[in-house]
C-alpha cells in the first residue's frame, strides 16, 4: 500500500493538496518533508503528537524529515484561530524551550543512522540575519494584503483586532518552507488542520518565487466522542514532559477513553499494525467491560513516549492502587498515583489521634462520625483496616518517613504529609 493511504486508512490525514501527485510523489520518492513546533511552553503535548507520529510514519517507509524548531516564528506567536495575541517571550526563553523540544522529538525520530536520518532545523537560522529592508523586498513582495486577509485562521482577528506582528506570521512560515526547500530540498510540509492558511502561504511562495509545486498534509483535530478537543489551550493539557505529566497520568488517560474512541485512537497514537488493531477490536466488542482496547492503548502510548521501564510503572502504581496495597509502592509512586486526592499537612503540635487526625484532614465530618467510620471498619491506613478509636499516628506510619495515606469507604483518599 502506497505509504499516503496508510496514513489515509488510519485516519492521519484531514487535508491535503493534489492526492494523486502525492501518491506519485511517494512512489517516486524518497520525499524530503517537514513540520514545525513553536516553542511557546517547555513542552509539547498530544496535540502535537499526531503530526510527530506521521513524521515517524513517513521515515520508517524511507522518507527524510526535517523536524523545525520555531525559535523565530516562536517569538512573534501564531495567530491562527486564537482570541487574542499571545504574550511575547524572551530571546532566551524561547531558546530554552525549543532546546527542550528538541529533546523530545529525538524521541520518536531516528537522528543516527541511515540515509533519510532525521535533521533537526531552526527558524532562527536564516532569520536571524535577514534585514527587514531584505525581507519586504524579498518575500514581502509576493504577497498580497487580500491575499493575507482571505485567511480563515486570521478573518476572525481582524475583526476584533490583530497586530502586524501576527499578520506577518504567514509569511515567516511560508519562508520557512521555501528555505527549507532551497537548503534541503523539502517538498512536503506536515501540519495541524489550523495551519492550512500558514502552510499554503508556504506552497504559493514556492510557486512565485521558485517556480517550484510543494505539498502539505494535515493531520485532523483530534477530540473525543463528546467533540473535547486535546490540546493545552482546552485546559486539559496531556503533556509529553513527564514532569508535567506523568506517565502515570498519560496511562490513566488513555486507560479511561471512552469506548467508542478506543479503536479510532489506535489506529492514530500506535503503530501497531491494522491487522492488529482488527483482532483487538473482534475481542474488544465481545467484551468491553475488559477494557482491552485502552490497556493496549495506554501501554501503546506510554510506552511510545516514555519508554517500557515508565509504562511498567505506571502499570504497577494502577494494580496496586486498585488492589489497596499502599505499602507496596513507594513515597514518589504514591505521589503520582495520588496526586489529585487531598492532601493534609500535619503540623507538629497537631493532635496524631486518628480520630482528630480524620477530622483535620477533612476526611470525616466530625468527630462522631469519624468514630462512626473506624467502628464500621471504613477507615484504612496505608491500605490496612483500622478498628482502634485511640490509634495515634507514630514515624512507622510514614511510608518512605514521608507520607501516609488514609481512605474512608472504597474510592475517598487523603494523603498526609508532615511539616
């Protein structure tokens, strides 16, 4: 199968410029493509992993790719479809950033070896001595004002207001392309359904200015069966950073997708192969209550990522958690896998009784009904039920001299740590 309707079958592509050139242009190959990542936070997250899993795509089927880091379009800010202009970074900011992401496209890409090994570039290279005189003469010069305007990523600002910063963003990302082209011979730039304006401002400064036909694809928005979307600006940012999130937080994430994404995501986040995915969807639909599809889903994705040792991990902290063997993880394994529960400084002239200790921490209400709850058997301690009323909290209650953890009933967790 041509390598364009692989990527086409697993729901990669949204939009594209001529199919059949592009076919032809594969077949024909190896293509030399791109696609960039503005360092606008010290992370990448999922939103930028579709067009990056292309990118992996495209280079195990022999192709060549040329990841960009934005270290000049990331100080100006990429108006497409935003309410307002994003706050402007330092020189030195943005640098660490894109170094940062840098990183992390090493992960998912082969720079060693191998005649189409990836090679990383930077927008600040060739605009970093360009002269503005220059770059109106020189590119300016081949765009129109209508033209600019008539972009659907930028109708909405004008509106309302948008700087000539932002205005020229365009054009910045269609000289990338033409350098890009001019240095490397990259014909195809890869991108988020957003960037279509950006990115065809690439294709017709090619064709003025080089005289020279270049292709885009698109990868879809992705959101979930309810239309979320993935994507920091949602507020619900799965980070790449596993210091952002965690790999315990992305197994979790992908562990608790809905049923009728399970399959479609799949398709797009692994690389399993279709035959694969079709096996595990026939036992998957026998029986969804086993969660199959997003166990291999989360183990996919975590994996991909953070690599085997991570998913492990994550795995464990999930069994034990579910299973209430506290004791069995680790201080820094039970900060992750309960990072969203409360948490309770104990101070050290707080009364450690257990039934003031509920109270304090906002895990019962009042004091009867805490004494209520240990009676009742509701109160566990580091995963072990507690039954005495004048329990008092020592040192050999702290899992790693650190914490302790406290549940009422089945699911209500409370952490405590100590001042």
């Amino acid at each position: 199968m041509n390598i364009f309707d692989h990527l086409k079958e697993r729901g990669l592509i949204f939009q594209t410029t001529d199919e059949n050139e592009l076919r032809k242009a594969f077949e024909e190959g190896p293509v030399s493509f791109y696609s960039g990542y503005d360092p606008t936070a010290d992370s990448l997250h999922l939103g930028h992993l579709v067009p990056i899993l292309i990118m992996r795509h495209l280079q195990l089927a022999g192709h060549k790719p040329y990841p960009l880091v934005g270290g000049a379009t990331g100080l100006i800010g990429d108006p497409s479809f935003k309410d307002a202009e994003r706050s402007l970074q330092t020189k030195d900011t943005v640098k660490d950033w894109g170094n940062k992401i840098q990183k992390q496209l090493d992960r998912f890409l082969d720079f060693d070896k191998g005649d189409n090994k990836a090679v990383i570039t930077n927008n600040y290279d060739w605009f970093e001595d360009i002269s503005f005189i220059d770059f109106l003469r020189d590119v300016g010069k081949y765009f129109t004002v209508n033209y600019m305007m008539s972009k659907e990523s930028v109708k909405k600002r004008i509106e309302t207001g948008i700087s000539y910063t932002e205005f020229a963003y365009q054009i910045m990302q269609g000289f990338d392309f033409y350098e890009l082209n001019r240095r490397h011979g990259v014909t195809l730039q890869i991108g988020g359904s957003d960037q279509w304006g950006n990115m065809t401002a690439g294709t017709e400064l090619l064709r003025r200015k080089a005289d020279t036909t270049a292709h885009i694809i698109t990868v879809p928005l992705i959101t979930d069966s309810t239309g979320k979307k993935f994507g920091k600006s949602e507020g619900n940012a799965i980070w790449l950073d596993a210091e952002k999130t965690s790999p315990y937080e992305m197994y979790q994430f992908w562990l608790n997708v809905m049923d009728e994404d399970a399959i479609r995501f799949l398709k797009i986040f692994t690389f399993l192969s279709l035959e694969e995915i079709a096996d595990i969807q026939k036992q998957f639909e026998a029986a969804p209550h086993e969660r199959l599809a997003q166990k291999i889903l989360a183990k996919e994705v975590v994996t991909l990522v953070h690599g085997e040792a991570a998913y492990e991990e994550a795995l464990h902290i999930t069994e034990q958690l579910f299973r209430g063997n506290i004791k069995e993880l680790s201080a820094k394994s039970l900060k992750e896998g309960l990072k969203n529960v409360p948490n309770y400084e104990v101070q050290a002239e707080d009364n450690r009784n257990i039934v003031d200790i509920l109270v304090q921490a906002g895990i019962s209400p009042s004091k009867r009904q805490a004494r209520e709850d240990i009676t009742n058997g509701a109160i566990y301690l580091n995963g072990e039920r507690l039954s005495e009323l004048d329990y008092t909290l020592t040192d050999s209650d702290k899992i790693d001299g650190e914490l302790t953890v406290i549940r009422r009933g089945k699911k209500k967790y409370a952490v405590l740590t100590y001042a």
